[in-house]
C-alpha cells in the first residue's frame, strides 16, 4: 500500500515553525507569515492551518488572527519519556545548581546530536541558556560522550559511522530556517578534540572507568562542561545530567565536579525506576 507523507510533512513544517522561540515571542503567525516563510501558497497553509485548528494541534487568536500552538499538542508533548524524565530531574537538577553554583542541564541523545531537555539556571553564571533547545554535535559535549560510554563496542562504531561528524539534517527533513546562535555555527566549522574512532574509543574507556565525561573548552570557552548518564530500568541510558563550571574556579578539581553530575544522575536513575 502506498504511503502519502506530502500533507503529513507540510503539517509538521507549520508545527515546527509555530514552535520557534520568536514564533511564541510575537503570539504566533498569520497565514500570509506562515506561506512566506515555508514558501508555500497561501490558500494551501489557510487550509493545512484550519486542519491542525479542528485538530486542536494549533490554535488561533482571534484578535490578532495569528496561529499559534495548541492545547493537545501540549497534552502529547506531556506524555513522552522526555517530559516525565524532566520532571522527575527538576529536584536533582536544583540540587546540582546549589552544589556546583552554575547551570544545570538534563540532555537526550538524537543520532549524531545532543538536546538540552531541561536546564535550570544558576543566579551568576557565565553560562545562558541561548543552547536550550539546540542540537549540539554529540562528540563535543560532556553528555554525548557520557551516553555513547553506555553503549557496547560493536553499537559505538555503528554510530561513529553513522554520525562520526555533525552532518545537518537531509534537505527533506530541515526544519524552517530559524536564527542559529553564533556559537553553533562556529561549532560546526570548527573540529573537536574526538576526530577518530580510535579517539573516542580512548574517551570511552576512561569514561566506563570513572562514571562521567568531561569537556574541556569545546562548547564555551574557559568552561568545563562534566556529565553522568541516566539510566531506566533495563539499564538503557536514556539522557544526561550535565554542569559546566570555570576552568580557574575549579582549578582543575575536575573529579569534584564528575563527583557532582555522577550523584545527580543516581538520583534521577532511581527516580525514574520506582
């Protein structure tokens, strides 16, 4: 049986667009906003829009006539494994801040990708939160690193093979531009300190012997980002909690802070198992 995706992906590009940080900013966007930016005909988004409106997936303001997202897809989003692992992190992430004094985050693994789930800010950091959100190159994050340890041999060069550098997404699955942080691009043109399988077999190893991964400088400079994964009941590692911290603040007292993140990462692995 042939499968039809042409109106699926259209109604996943309208989702994505109205899901932008500005998007929400501004309280949603018009048809004519919408056509415009996905370079689709008017008449064509009017009806995708009314569509996802019935569906309760968006939903319009009827003052300004903008579409923003909707009640249900809030209810969905509430129901993955994600939106229950950032609950059940909200304590022990607090708690990491308290401890460390800087910013704490909870990060999921897509391919080749990191994904900030959760980040709860420190009062006086260096760190911001401009990367919640953002994919980040895997490799270069102490959560990445963190979460491939868990995987077995054979399943790391899979991966390596498959996402051994950050490749964007195929042409057909990009979601609509959006500003990109500077330090995300200069990320992308830049290459980290794993640039080998070989290499990052090395980390691996250290990492299985210590329980967390560090990363020294790639993401911010001068900052020492440390991560422990999160595991479910089958021992399938499932995220990571992860803190950066100044490297003269710390004075290389890098197993203080992989104390810190190791802790916060039991604690939400028995959250999440009871």
């Amino acid at each position: 049986m042939r499968i039809h995706t042409s109106g699926l992906k259209r109604d996943l590009e309208v989702l994505d667009l109205l899901a932008g940080e500005e998007v929400w900013e501004a309280g949603g966007l018009g048809v004519q906003q919408i056509a415009q930016e996905l370079d689709r005909d008017k008449g064509q988004i009017s009806r995708v829009c009314k569509t996802l409106e019935q569906a309760g997936l968006i939903g319009r303001d009827q003052a300004t006539k903008k579409y923003a997202l909707g009640y249900h897809i809030y209810s969905l989003a509430m129901r993955t494994r994600e939106a229950h692992l950032a609950n059940l992190s909200h304590a022990a992430l607090l708690k990491l801040v308290a401890l460390s004094e800087e910013s704490a985050h909870l990060t999921v693994l897509r391919g080749g990708s990191v994904l900030t789930v959760r980040t709860e800010l420190a009062q006086h950091t260096m760190r911001d939160g401009r990367l919640s959100g953002v994919s980040l190159p895997a490799l270069r994050t102490a959560s990445g690193r963190a979460i491939l340890a868990t995987f077995n041999n054979d399943q790391i060069v899979s991966w390596w093979h498959e996402h051994g550098e950050f490749k964007s997404p195929p042409e057909g699955m990009k979601p609509p531009k959006q500003p990109e942080p500077a330090v995300l691009r200069r990320l992308k043109r830049t290459p980290g300190a794993i640039q080998s399988l070989g290499k990052l077999m090395k980390v691996v190893k250290v990492i299985r012997k210590t329980g967390y991964a560090i990363s020294d400088g790639e993401l911010t400079e001068s900052i020492v980002d440390a991560a422990a994964p999160i595991f479910d009941t089958a021992g399938n590692a499932i995220g990571a909690i992860a803190v950066g911290a100044r490297r003269e603040r710390i004075n290389n007292r890098y197993d203080a802070l992989g104390a810190l993140v190791l802790a916060a990462a039991r604690d939400v692995s028995e959250e999440f198992s009871e």
